[in-house]
C-alpha cells in the first residue's frame, strides 16, 4: 500500500523551511508522496486552526519540485471551479516538468459557499465545470498543437499528464473517477461505507467498459499505536484500497519528521 502523507501548507507552521524540511524527512522515510490542501479565500469566521493562512497548493508544489528528487507530490484536492482551465494546465505542466514526472494532480468541485462567493465561480455549476476542465486537461495533454476558446495553441512542455484522483463520498464523484481517473480519493476509513463505494465504483467501471480506478482515502492512521495502525491499514488494504493520504495535524516541523518515520515503519510492516 503506497503511503503518503499531508504537508501543512497552512497557518503559522506553514513556513518555507518546514515545508523543505518535511518534505526532505518523508522522502528520506521512504514515503509514497507528500500532499498540500487548496484553500484561496477562506472567511474569518472559518479560520480556526489556521488564521486563514494558506500558500497556494500549485506554488507550493513547484517549490518542492526543486527541493525533492524521489518522493511524489501531489494536492488533495484542488477546486477545479476556481481557476481558468488553461492558466491551471500551464500550472501543471511545469510542476510535471520541473518535478520529472512526479505531481499527484486529486481534483474536487469544491463546497464553501463563501469562496465561490469570493472567486465569483458560479457554484450551482461546480460539476460541470469540473468535467469541462477535465476535459479539457486531457485534450491539451494528449497533442503538442491544441485549442482553447477556438484558437489553435502549442501546449509545451507537454510531459505525461499527471495522474489525476478524484476527490468526494458521492456516486458523482466515483462516475468521475470512472470518466477521467486514476483514482478515487474518499475521505475517512469506515470499512462499511467505504465498502459500499468501492463497489458502485467498481460496478461504474463495468458499464463504462474500464478498469476499476485504484482507491486512495485520505485517512488518519493511529500512529502512536503501531500495531492498531498496522490493522486498520491492513483492512482498507484488503478492502482494495491500493494507497492512503494519512493527514496528522502538528505545531512544528519535527513533530512532522517523527511522524513520517512512523508512517513508514507501519507501511514496512503491512
């Protein structure tokens, strides 16, 4: 099971030097992949836990393409509605680009009603715009000569289009996984919902005449008891879950760094 772990890219924590060393910790560990959030706008009333400070996911990634050389680096999830298509596939093209083929692109259509309000996307629309852009993405990807808005373009560089993980719990969710995924990423670890997901996904894939995508929940492992970790990873194991996103909340870059190797000492064991 590929382990990875979430990167605080928020609040006070948050810093240039923490971020390059938690990076270098979980890559030194051995771990699948590190991962940052998306938030751009978020309400005062909403900031608990990180004062509304957030560095953007996509900027944050590119740092890390110069600052790693193994580990994968992906954002769980980022809101495909609040940005224009193009200027985000330019985004990560380069991340793909500078990082030799590492970025983990989880998408998801995005919930809080206050930043669609500060963006002004259109949040009735959220869905659809979501698989516009997926659309999109794959036809920029596939072709060095492409279109956008009509106009015909040279998308370069042009490496591999990253895989992409479909965040969200609902059936919309797991049909978009089927249509444009490598994965479907649900959030929490409850064996019988996951259970039940992962077989509507896998009976979405049959209609579609595709393979299941993986299963990556993101998930908090009990850690400091290595042997309960070590059974609830090996359940969603058995589940199918073929990797998992573990998100631990800490004040300071070493508690960061002692939990990787924690991580990777119960992936070792599995």
């Amino acid at each position: 099971m590929d382990m990875g772990m979430y990167l605080r890219n928020m609040g006070e924590v948050a810093t240039r030097e923490t971020i390059r060393a938690g990076a270098a910790a979980a890559e030194r560990a051995g771990l699948h992949s590190v991962w940052v959030v998306d938030h751009i706008a978020i309400p005062p009333d909403q900031s608990s836990g990180s004062g509304g400070r957030y560095l953007d996911p996509l900027a944050t990634l590119a740092y890390l393409a110069g600052a790693t050389e193994r580990i994968g680096l992906g954002v769980a999830v980022l809101v495909v509605p609040y940005r224009p298509a193009l200027a985000t596939a330019k985004w990560i093209a380069t991340i793909q680009e500078l990082s030799d083929n590492r970025m983990q692109l989880g998408v998801g259509v995005g919930w809080m009603k206050e930043e669609f309000a500060a963006t002004g996307a259109d949040r009735s629309r959220r869905g659809t715009v979501t698989d516009e852009t997926l659309e999109q993405f794959q036809a920029w990807f596939a072709s060095d000569e492409a279109i956008s808005n009509g106009q015909p373009f040279l998308f370069k560089p042009r490496p591999p289009m990253p895989p992409i993980y479909v965040g969200g719990g609902g059936s919309a969710a797991r049909r978009r996984a089927v249509r444009f995924g490598q994965a479907w990423m649900p959030i929490g670890a409850d064996p019988v919902k996951l259970a039940a997901g992962i077989d509507e996904l896998a009976r979405f894939a049959d209609e579609a005449g595709r393979e299941r995508p993986d299963v990556v929940p993101v998930a908090t492992l009990p850690t400091s008891e290595p042997a309960r970790a070590i059974d609830a990873a090996a359940e969603l194991q058995n589940l199918g879950c073929t990797g998992l996103i573990h998100g631990f909340r800490y004040d300071a870059g070493a508690a960061f760094e002692e939990e990787a190797v924690r991580l990777a000492e119960i992936s070792a064991a599995l």
